[in-house]
C-alpha cells in the first residue's frame, strides 16, 4: 500500500504498547476509525542495562535508532533514522530514496519538516508543556494538530504513549508522512 492512501485519514492515533523496560521500541499506527494502518518497530534491540544507562543525567548520545514502519499487511513501506545527536531524522522509502528529514531547531519544541530537495514542508511548535504541537504549512497556514493523550495508568509503570494527530487542512505528501511520524520523533526524544 503507497503512504500516500495510507495516512489519508483526518485523524491519525499512534499508540506505544505498554512494556516494563522494552528493549525495543514499538509503535502502532491507527485512523480514525481504530483501523490497524501500519506498526514502527526498532530494528536494533537494547539490554535492559543499556536502557537503564541511559535514564541517567551524564549518559552519552546512543547512537543512531532505526526504526522500520511496515503496512498492515507486513510490507515495509518506511525507514525511519534518528540520528545519535538526537537532533536529526530521516525517513527513507525501503528502495533507499529520501521522503524527507525531522529536524528541532532551538528547543525540543520546534520543529522542522522538508522534503527531499530540503524544502520546508511544515514547521511543528510545541506549548511548554509538551503534550499539544501545531503543524503550519509552508505558508503559515494551520495544517494539524499533534497531541499526546492519556494512555491510561500503564504510563505510570511503562514508556507507553498514546498520540493524536488531527488534520485540519491540506497537507499534501510528504508533509502528511512527516507529521504523523513526527509523533514517534516526538516520542523518541522527550519521553522514552
């Protein structure tokens, strides 16, 4: 299935199951109507001492996290490439071809999206609180919203997360795949 039919939804929930201590990560990629669209799944596992070692204040940059985002069916369809200093993402079609690039300027609450020919596609700005982003399109203009909802009292015990991604105008492709892989961005850098 092409990405371009696959996040067409106007609303798009990305969910992180709940698990002590995972050693990889894991994502499942919902529409509006809870219709399993696609899953994200780390390639690389992580011992559980690694993953302890990095919750700490002078833990070094790990590397680079990989994360391959497959349709319901199983076919991957998206390679997504967090870079070591955490600042950089790309998403690459499993051929090797570039959809675009994530990237935080300033702060962990702005964000960049361009394309593969490094247009700007969407900017992302988050409140302080980091639970509520908007998307603007290259003409400033209102596209979506992303929001990191309440899963439950498992996010007490487990990294699980649950994200909300509202379209509230046109966002054509590639911006629409950027943005709801954004969330996982989003995920990956503030709160696993």
């Amino acid at each position: 299935m092409s990405v371009d039919v696959l996040f067409d939804s106007p609303v798009v929930r990305v969910r992180q199951p709940g698990k002590i201590l995972p050693t990889q990560a894991r994502y499942e990629i919902f529409d509006d109507k809870r219709n399993h669209l696609a899953s994200a799944t780390e390639t690389d596992r992580r011992t559980r001492l690694q993953i302890l070692k990095a919750t700490l204040p002078t833990a070094p940059p790990a590397g680079a996290r990989i994360l391959t985002v497959t349709a319901a069916d199983e076919e991957p369809i998206l390679l997504l490439t967090r870079h070591p200093d955490g600042r950089l993402t790309e998403i690459h079609q499993p051929d090797g071809g570039l959809v675009g690039r994530i990237l935080a300027t300033g702060t962990t609450r702005h964000y960049s999206l361009t394309d593969d020919q490094e247009q700007v596609v969407a900017e992302i700005v988050g409140e302080l609180s980091l639970k509520h982003f908007r998307v603007t399109g290259p003409s400033g203009a209102r596209v979506a919203h992303l929001s990191k909802t309440w899963a439950g009292p498992k996010e007490w015990l487990t990294p699980a997360d649950n994200y909300k991604v509202t379209f509230s105008g046109p966002a054509p492709e590639p911006a629409r795949t950027l943005i709801v892989m954004t969330t996982i961005v989003l995920d990956l850098a503030l709160y696993e």
